[in-house]
C-alpha cells in the first residue's frame, strides 16, 4: 500500500564502530569487541568500570560542519549526526523536507559541568558563553539535527523515536522522516546505575564477555554509547524516486507500566505493547519467527521480558536474542540500533 511506511537508510555508531556492514556482520558471526575501562569510573571508585566508547572522530572537520554549527553541538548531538549522515547516504536523500523525531536521555551533561565549573571559578554568570543553552536544553539532539541538516520539516525530542516518526507519516504530517535516538558517556549517568547495581560490576576484568543477556549468571548490563538513525518514509515517496526498501515498519505498540516498581517494572508493559504492535500490524502470533529482544542482561529485567513474550505467544517457542550482548546498553540509542 502506498502509505505502508518503510525503511529506506540505516546508520549505527557504537562500540563496534560504524561500518553498517561490518557490524551486521560480526553479528551474524557472534563476533563481540571486548568493552572498555572508563577511565573516569575507575578514578571515581565505581563497581563497575567499563563502557562501550565509540571511537570514532566526530570533530566539526570530520563531520564536516561549520565552527558556527559546531558550537551548539555537545557529544549526543555529533552522535547523532555521524549516524543521521550514514543513514541518509544509504537512502540516497537529504533531510530538508523530512520530518526529524531523535531519542535522547538529557541534554548535554558536559556542558553543565562547564558551566558549573564556570561559575565556581569567576563567580559570575556573565562570564558563562551564551552558546551553552541548545547544548542543555533536552531538545538539544533533534535541534541541532535540524540546523546541521537544514530540514525545514516538523521536529521532537521523544523517547519512542522510531514509533514517533512512523506514526507522522501515517497521519499524513510528512513523507519522510529521519527518526533514531542517542546517548553518551557522562560520570553522572554512569555513578546512579552504578550505585543502583544494575551494571555488571563482576567482570570488570572480562570485557569480552561482560554483557551476557539470558545467561545463567548475568550479573548486569554494560553502558555504551552510540546513535542509531533510520530513514522512513511512505512506500509511494520510495518509489517515487526509486529508492531501495529495506524494509517495513507493519506496526508498533506502546505501553506504560504504572502498577509496577520504578526500577523493577512488572511484565505487564511489555506484553500489551506487544500485543499492540501485533494488533496495528495484522500480524498473527503465530507468524512471528524471531524476536530481537530488550534483553539488557539484569537478573530481573531479562526474567520479565520472557514471561512477556511467553504470554503473547502461548508457549509456542520462538527464537529470540539480544544485541546488546554485542553492543551493550545505548539507553535512548537502543531501539534505533
């Protein structure tokens, strides 16, 4: 149907790096790199002290950005862009008539530190840049995409990105969207879950094998940063210009899990977003033939989301995993990788 959406361009940066092929490769090969020490975490005392850094150059040469751009742009941001860039060269478009719906956790947590430190040194806010407020405010990702980008289309920080671009689309609001989330390292982020136990602070010398989702002795997930990017757009604007489907959004569901703990949701989230997303794409349980999971690698986390799943398909087994086993946990990156 000409207003099916589908996906049009893909673009990835994570620890594995940002070779859209190479990765899906070392995947399909259950090739993992091993996970970093954050440096940071390690001065700071914490249980757990790796990550998943990408390495990658995302300076204003690199992303090939003015220094009047580059300014605004904190590390989510240049993340972002890296992944957006990728995921528009593969669909062979720009993003100026695009809707731009990006996935972030907070606004860049670098620049409020530089502004704290800042205003303890001088002891006066006039000496803070005024450049600092689209790198704090919680927009800052989709903001700067628009301004790098020049697209003239409707914009929104959300946390269900993917969902929140193709639910634009069939209503008619855009043809297009570049849709994805981003997240990276900061010592604030990394200490709460750290404090929390919920990373795995009992590998810490084996980093190969750290983020281990369903096994037996999961012990925690492993933090990493990243940014995932996907071009969708309507089937009839992807004919129109001839571009290669790579795939179809059928359906999407989404949930909250009020009646369960803040950090300890209950199944029930999972299994009505499922049974949602199965109802708005007339697809039968019975039809599904694998499953790509949430599977963070929490001894709780992963225990829910299988009972989830056991529900919606009444026993029947089905294979699923995780990628996060490869990627770790990109928070906001993660539904888009």
């Amino acid at each position: 149907m000409d207003n099916d959406v589908v996906v049009t361009g893909m673009g990835v940066v994570c620890h594995m790096g940002d070779d859209l092929q190479s990765t899906l490769g070392k995947l399909r090969e259950g090739k993992s790199e091993p996970f970093q020490r954050y440096q940071d975490a390690v001065a700071l005392d914490a249980r757990c002290v790796l990550i998943g850094h990408y390495a990658g150059d995302v300076s204003d040469k690199a992303l090939g950005i003015e220094k009047s751009v580059g300014r605004f742009m904190g590390r989510s941001s240049r993340l972002a862009l890296r992944a957006s860039r990728l995921a528009l060269a593969q669909a062979g478009t720009d993003a100026r008539d695009a809707a731009v719906i990006f996935g972030s956790g907070s606004g860049d947590v670098d620049a409020h530190r530089e502004i704290y430190a800042k205003l303890e040194q001088t002891k006066s806010m006039r000496k803070v840049s005024p450049f600092v407020v689209p790198k704090i405010m919680a927009s800052t990702v989709s903001a700067n995409l628009v301004n790098a980008l020049q697209s003239k289309g409707p914009s929104a920080t959300v946390t269900a990105a993917c969902a929140g671009g193709a639910m634009l689309l069939r209503a008619g609001a855009c043809q297009r969207a570049l849709v994805g989330g981003a997240e990276t390292i900061d010592p604030h982020f990394h200490a709460g879950f750290d404090s929390m136990r919920a990373y795995n602070s009992a590998d810490n010398d084996r980093p190969e094998i750290a983020s281990r989702p369903y096994a037996a002795d999961r012990e925690g997930f492993v933090f990493s940063e990243g940014a995932g990017a996907l071009v969708l757009e309507t089937r009839a604007s992807a004919a129109a210009r001839g571009a290669q489907v790579l795939g179809v959004v059928r359906g999407f569901g989404m949930s909250s899990d009020g009646e369960g703990e803040m950090v300890a949701p209950s199944s029930d989230g999972a299994y009505r977003a499922m049974v949602a997303a199965l109802s708005a794409s007339g697809v039968r349980a019975d039809e599904i033939d694998y499953i790509n999971t949430h599977g963070t690698s929490t001894p709780v986390g992963d225990v829910g989301e299988v009972e989830a799943i056991k529900r919606v398909m009444e026993g029947r087994r089905v294979p699923y995993s995780s990628t996060k086993g490869y990627t770790g946990h990109t928070v906001s990156a993660a539904g888009a990788i």
